[in-house]
C-alpha cells in the first residue's frame, strides 16, 4: 500500500502525538500546562496522585486553590517576572494541600511557554513530589536538635560532676592529712615510750613482756610507714606534673643508690634509651617496683631482676621481672588495688599502697601497668608510657 507525502506527514504526526501523550501520562513528574490565569489545561495522571484530585477536578481550580495558605504567595515575585515575561522559568518548592488534607512538599519548575498568534501565553508546571525528603531532613533536623540538647546536658552534667568530684578529692586529701596528724601525735608517743622502756628497763622485763614490747614498737613503726604511704597516694592526683625526656638508665641507677640492694642480688639492664614523663613520679614508679622485686625475690639463693625498655612506634614499653616467688593470675585483677595483698604479713610485709601508687602514677601519664607471673616462677611487670608527641 502506498501513502501519499500528507498522509505520511498525517501519521506521523498522529503517532507523535500519541507518543508524546503516553510520555506524559507516564512521567514520574507530575505536568500540568497552565493558563495564565493559573487554571490547569492538561494535566497527567503522576500529578492527580500526588494531589488526590482526578483530571476533572483539577480542571475546575486553580493551583493556588490546593496550595498551602501559608505558601500561596511565596513565588509571587518571580511569577510577575514569568508573567512579564522577564524570566522564562523559574523553581520553587511548596507545599499543597491533598484532597485528602494532607500537607505535601512539592518542588514546582516553571517555564513560559508562548502562545499562538493571538493567543495568551502559558506555563508548563513540571512537580516532584519531596515530602519523603523534607520528613527525612525534618527528622534529621530534629535529631540534631536532640543530640545538641542532649550533649550540652551531657557537658553540665559533666561539669558539674567534676565539680563535685573535685570537691570529694579535696574533702578527702584534707580528711587523709587531718587523720594523719591526728594519728602522728599518739603514735609518736606509743613509739617514744616503747623505746624508752626497751633502752632502760629490757632486762627487767619477762621474756614475754620482752616479745609483746617488740611487736608494740614493729607495729608503730608499720602504722607511721602506712601513714606515710597513704599521704603519698593522696596527694598522687594533685600534684604538678612537669614532663621532659629522661634517660632511662641514669633514673634506674638513681634508684639503686638509694635503695642499695644486698650486693648477691643480681640485677641487669637491657636496651635502655629514653622515656618521657615527670622525673618524680617516674623515679617513684622505678623505686616502687624495683622495691617490690628486691622483696619478692628475696628468698632465693640468688635473686635475679632484670629491666629491659622496648621502643614502640607510640610507646616506650619498660619491662621488670624478677625470680621471686610470684602471685596467682587468677588475682593479678586486685594487684594494684589500694590494700590488696597476694601475700600474707608473715610471708612478706608491706602496706598493700605500693602498686596502686604505681597504678596510679602510670594513669597520670596516660599509660598502662600490667603483670604477669607464675607461682614460684617469679614476675614480669609491664609498664607502657606514650611517647612524646611531636
């Protein structure tokens, strides 16, 4: 069969406008063609469903009509424009009003389209629907606004717990040096007297008048050196720390010359370079382990301790261990709690303050303390200190 040029021309405009009318009807968009008195034209099925309205009905309103009150006017400017003909389109987002009452946030694209020879000119409305987007940004918003409430609370609430915990620490510190001087007084006086009696009248007294006066002056003597031992913990948490890079090795010399071990105890260092830290605490870190080694150890024919440092990339790792008579793991979680001891009075004495000062001093400089031992076999304690930052 045979067409003419016409009829071709015919068909195929026949068939592009059914194309183009299928295009339309099934945009994901909702498209109105609008007079310039604001009466849709055409509408297509996307824009009914999202405004609940059928084509008739749209047919006979305004988009102004179903436009939320409050948004009505909000693009009037730059409708005058399109209206004069200054702009050829334009974008907004508004919200409209569904038959249904139910508000939604429609973002509207405009373009003027001009009309036939003495016709009035129109505006193609392309509408996507955003209220998923707004009630997410919405919800959002709304979270942020929680977790601004929430973290200035949580900053009070922390404020104001450091207040009350600094107010406990200094109840405490003035609590620990009042309980201190008030035992000093008496005990001095326990500690005067059992000397006197054991300087002038010893060889007077029975052999278990003799016994009970020498546990009376030991204990005094104990009592002054956990009173010592608790003002020195206490004040631990308020001290001043100035931090610089030490040698490691001069401290632990400086430390053995104070505390001047038995000369049969065998005690060697490995790798030692420097670490960063207040000279103080640190040297008290040094003499309170190496202390604690010379005395667990001292019951072996010969005591050995070792102390070797290993250089992390963040860390410097210093590493004690001893061949003493070591602690069960399954305790090591109360080693350097204040007043527990893995050891009886009679086996070794102390005061049960050493290792939690040590714990303590070590938390001052951000670092960690852990040990690990075996029985009979010893102990190996583990300090990690931070590096200097660069």
């Amino acid at each position: 069969m045979e067409y003419s040029n016409t009829k071709l021309i015919r068909l195929a405009k026949k068939n592009t406008l059914r194309y183009l009318r299928s295009i339309f009807d099934h945009s994901p968009l909702g498209i109105a063609l609008v007079e310039d008195s604001g009466r849709p034209l055409l509408v297509n099925t996307r824009l009914c469903q999202i405004l609940g309205f059928s084509e008739e009905e749209l047919a006979t309103m305004t988009l102004d009509q179903c436009t939320h009150p409050e948004d009505v006017d909000k693009d009037s400017d730059l409708y005058e424009q399109l209206t004069k003909n200054d702009i050829d389109q334009y974008a907004i987002e508004k919200r409209f009003i569904s038959k249904a009452g139910k508000t939604c946030y429609l973002k509207l694209n405009l373009t003027r389209i001009e009309g036939q020879k003495d016709e009035n000119w129109h505006s193609l409305v392309m509408i996507e629907d955003i209220s998923q987007q707004e009630k997410a940004k919405q919800e959002l918003k709304e979270s942020n606004i929680k977790l601004a409430t929430y973290n200035a609370n949580l900053e009070q609430t922390v404020k104001d717990r450091t207040k009350q915990l600094e107010k406990v620490i200094t109840e405490l510190e003035a609590f620990a040096y009042s309980i201190s001087h008030d035992l000093r007084a008496p005990l001095r006086a326990i500690d005067g007297f059992s000397n006197a009696l054991m300087e002038d009248y010893l060889n007077e007294l029975p052999e278990t008048a003799q016994h009970y006066l020498t546990r009376i002056t030991n204990n005094s003597t104990r009592m002054g050196e956990l009173i010592d031992s608790l003002l020195s913990f206490s004040r631990l948490s308020r001290s001043e720390m100035h931090f610089q890079s030490l040698d490691l090795g001069d401290r632990i010399a400086s430390v053995l010359r104070e505390i001047n071990p038995p000369e049969h105890y065998q005690i060697t260092t490995e790798g030692l370079g420097e670490i960063y830290g207040d000279r103080m605490l640190l040297e008290q870190l040094l003499q309170n382990l190496i202390s604690n080694a010379i005395k667990y150890s001292s019951r072996e024919s010969v005591p050995k301790i070792h102390i070797r440092q290993i250089s992390h990339q963040n860390t410097d790792e210093v590493i004690l261990s001893d061949n003493g008579a070591g602690f069960d793991m399954a305790y090591h979680d109360k080693l350097f709690e204040i007043f527990q001891r893995l050891h009886s009075e009679q086996e070794f004495e102390g005061t049960g303050i050493g290792l939690a000062i040590c714990q303590k001093i070590v938390s001052r400089h951000q670092g960690k303390i852990w040990a690990e031992s075996k029985i009979g076999d010893g102990a190996t304690f583990y300090v990690s200190l931070p590096k200097r930052s660069q």
